[in-house]
C-alpha cells in the first residue's frame, strides 16, 4: 500500500512535495489573522427534533445542515502553468534555458542561435479545492494544490471568479494561503477544535472530486495522530469518508458544520479512494495559516534531539508502558536540550505540562512553544523521574550535522583487533578517528565498530550489520572492545540487551533478546 497525496482532479497521479515553489503575486498582504469569530453560528441540534423524526432523519437532518453551513464557504481552485517559449537571441550571455538540467554546461558559454526555439511543454492544469477563512478574501488550501502554479483562479460557490494572488506556502506540513481582492464579505467557514474530535464521530468531507464541485461525502474519523510518508510534521486525521483527487485543500466538518481538518491525502492502491484518506488538523492549519498571514513563513521552535517511540522491548527495558513517553535517541549539540542535560537514554514523559506519548506529539507541542519563554520538561533517566528546565530556540534553516558516506577501501575501513560475541552473534573493533571519517561518522570518537554479524542471529534480527557503531551496552557507554566485553557480560539476552547503536543517519536503540 502506498500513501499518496493527491494533484488536482486533472492529474490522476501521486504528487511529491519537492516540486517548485509557487510564483506569487506582488500585492502585499496585511498583517491579518485568521477571523473565526466572523463565521456563521455552528447548526446544532434540538432533541424536539430527533423526538418527531427518529434518529435516522435526525442524522439525515443533520448532515443537511452541516453542508448548508460549509458549502458556501468552500471554493474551486484551478491551478495552470504555462511554460514559456525560449528562442534563441544570438547573445552569448543571454539566460541559458537549460540551467538547472544536466544539459547545462553545453550552452554555459555559448549564446544560442539565432533561429533556435526551444518547443513549448504541453500547458498543464488542476483543480484542487480550499475553504474561506476569512471574509476579506483568505483561502487555505494544500500546498501541493497551488505548488509550481504560474496562474491559480479561484471560484467561489456563487459561481464568481478571482486571480488567486499572493500565495504563501508551507512545504512540511502541506498547507497553503491565497488571497482574493474585490469579493466582498464572504462567507468565513467556522473552524472548530481538532483535539476535541475523537473516533467514531460523524464527519462530511467537501470538495471537488473528479470535477464535482462541491461533492460531499460522510464518514467517521477512523484514527488520529497518524503518520504518512510525506508531511512528517503533521499528526492526520484519518477518515473513512470519501476523498478523491479534487478533494485536497478541502474542509472535512463536523455535524456543527465546523472545519476539523483539510483533506489533503489518501492510503490508496489504486490511485482512487479505498477507504482511507487523511485530513490536517485544523488546529495546525490555523497555527500555520496564521503564521503565513502575518509573517509569510511558519516560525518553528525546536529541542534538538531525536526521539524514539516506547514500544515493545524497549518499553520493557526501560520500565515504561507504551505510548507512555519518548526516548531520546541523540541530543545535538549545542542545542537547547544538550543546554538544559538533557541526555541520550532520557525518556521524555511531558512538555509543558502536556502528557508525550508519541514522537510527534512532542514534535507538535515543542515547534508551537513560544522562543521566550523556559518550559518544564519531565523525564526518567535511569527509572527516576526528574524535571528539566529548557528553553527552546528557533529551528535552525540547516540541519545541525550532515550524514555523510564516506567510504574507504574494504581494507581501510575495516578496523583491527575486534572481538566475538558468540550470544548476540556480533564482533566489534575499535574505531579511530580515521576509521570514523571512512564510515561516515566524522567527529565521532567514541563507540566500538561493528565489524561482522552472524546470519539468523539476535544481531542480524534486529537489523545490525557492518559499519555500524555501537555506543552504549545496556546503560553503560562502551569506547574499547574491553569495555564492549566488560557491559555485555553482565547482560543476559535471555532478559534482552539494550544497544545504543549509531549509523550515519543517528542513533537508535535495540534490544536483542532471545
């Protein structure tokens, strides 16, 4: 199975989120928060109803409403990209047309004849939908809706139509802003609570499936806090209610005809709806739209570490239930975390007050956390609760180390003098720093190196191979096969060992157990 988000209804294929940036307009935004307060009152229910026509026309009677409400805030967005012809000029410092292609040293310093053209790509287009948030003309929609778009048009469900200027994005969590100017007061969609939305409960999701304006579909939420391939920021909304490529950029509501999410992606092995799609929390899209309204970008905050899911083995290891906090895998240095001691084996059990039990709830709560202000943060080390003081930074716009793959001979990468650990099937060596840089772990001084793994082993199960480092056996930091020899005698892999391990890409913890 594979999780796809969705291009326009024009285009029947999954879309990646590297794509262009969109080309905006010149008009400048004001700085304007998202009005919920200018939105038509939620439709409730009364009990008088559902005592004179039963449940089933009261439901009935309750989707009716909850579309009444939405639909006219909903709209249509066709995006178009019209490539621009190039004909050669004779000038040899004229712009290349092939900068940015393989092709592009061939004309670097040469012009171009003059009877060259280059022929125009087939003109492209998509629709896509999007949902009023403010009654001056503010649309949120996905990025991926708008993305690489030369002209976005917007049409409103009174069937007016808008340019679509001034467009703001967010890549890493897939949403967007548009903005339309001379369209009156129109009609702002309420957006409700996501956290208060739990599963079971009746949703409509609304949009444009196939080219059917303003389709709406029903269903239940189906999950919560999920993760797809793309959009790692986010925490979807799953739901069983139908969605179709159209759809992304479209409110999913409430019976109150309150916007719970923007349907933005489905799980799919046909390209077609199978049962799951997945909506953005609307409590992140107001955070992100606000942000894109006042600022044009999304400003996160960050920890520096890398955390683990409590499950399994692990869990077992360190005595804490699943879904019961997160492991801290690596600590950065100089971040945040390393400057309050926060450490590598630390299991995070709350931020701020709020319960953690998934890396991306603590991802969620840390990027929205004010740059100002310090936040307590409970954690065990070693079993002991303790509560850390951290004040977070803003996310840097580079990672803080490079993963690098570096690789020497055979010969040269393979250290020396290792020894054997016929239980866990692994032998190690030592690492130098030049071993280190071979491998790819550059500035990395301490561990041992893995420098063979028994086939059907405890090791080879978990996943161990060459090259790999291991830096902690049990809780006990290892820099020396002696070391190495020393922790693991003392562990049994009847009870499990607990491995910190590091590849190129960071650290995890293993557990190897019979």
């Amino acid at each position: 199975m594979s999780y796809t988000h969705r291009r326009p209804a024009a285009r029947l294929w999954a879309v990646a989120l590297t794509a262009a940036t969109v080309v905006a307009g010149a008009t400048a935004w004001h700085s304007q928060s998202v009005a919920d307060d200018q939105a038509a009152p939620p439709v409730t229910q009364t009990p008088q109803h559902v005592k004179e026509h039963g449940y089933a026309k009261a439901l009935s009677h309750a989707f009716r409403n909850a579309a009444d409400a939405i639909i006219p805030s909903v709209v249509t967005i066709t995006s178009e990209v019209r490539a621009r012809q190039v004909r050669g000029n004779g000038n040899p410092h004229g712009e290349n047309p092939f900068k940015g292609t393989p092709y592009e040293d061939l004309f670097k310093d040469r012009g171009l004849p003059f009877n060259f053209q280059m022929p125009a790509p087939e003109r492209r287009s998509g629709v896509g939908a999007g949902v009023i948030i403010d009654k001056s003309g503010i649309i949120l929609t996905n990025n991926h809706v708008v993305e690489g778009a030369t002209e976005v048009t917007v049409r409103l469900a009174d069937g007016r139509e808008f340019e679509g200027t001034d467009i703001r994005t967010d890549k890493q969590t897939d949403l967007a802003v548009v903005r339309i100017k001379g369209a009156g007061n129109l009609p702002a969609a309420t957006l409700g609570d996501s956290d208060k939305i739990d599963i079971g409960d009746w949703v409509l999701a609304v949009g444009n499936p196939f080219n059917q304006e303003m389709t709406v579909s029903a269903g239940i939420i189906s999950g919560k806090g999920r993760t797809v391939g793309t959009g790692q920021r986010t925490q979807y909304l799953q739901t069983d209610a139908a969605i179709n490529p159209g759809n992304s950029g479209g409110p999913l509501v409430d019976l109150d005809g309150e916007v719970v999410g923007i349907n933005t992606a489905i799980a799919s092995n046909s390209g077609g709806f199978q049962g799951v799609g997945f909506a953005i929390p609307v409590n992140q899209a107001k955070w992100v739209a606000n942000q894109l309204v006042d600022g044009g970008k999304v400003k996160r905050a960050y920890l520096g570490v890398i955390v683990g899911e409590v499950a399994g083995d692990l869990a077992e290891q360190f005595g804490v239930h699943r879904h019961d906090g997160v492991f801290v895998n690596e600590v950065m240095n100089d971040s945040p975390a390393a400057k309050a001691g926060l450490q590598e084996g630390d299991v995070i059990t709350e931020f701020a007050g709020k319960h953690v039990g998934t890396p991306g709830e603590l991802q969620q709560l840390v990027e929205r956390t004010p740059l100002t202000v310090k936040q307590d943060v409970k954690i065990l080390r070693d079993g002991k609760p303790m509560t850390l003081s951290i004040g977070v930074q803003a996310m840097p716009e580079e990672p803080q180390h490079e993963v690098r793959n570096v690789r020497g001979s055979e010969e040269e990468a393979k250290p020396s003098r290792s020894v054997a650990n016929e239980e866990l099937g692994i032998e190690v060596a030592p690492l130098s720093s030049a071993e280190a840089e071979q491998l790819g772990y550059k500035g990395v001084e301490s561990g041992v190196v893995i420098t063979g793994v028994t086939p059907n082993s405890l090791a080879a199960e978990q996943g161990l191979s060459e090259g790999m480092l291991i830096k902690k056996v049990g809780k006990q930091p290892v820099n020396s096969v002696e070391e190495f020899q020393k922790a693991a005698a003392g562990e049994s892999a009847e009870r499990g060992v607990l491995l910190l391990v590091r590849t190129p890409q960071g650290n995890r913890f293993v557990v190897l157990k019979k």
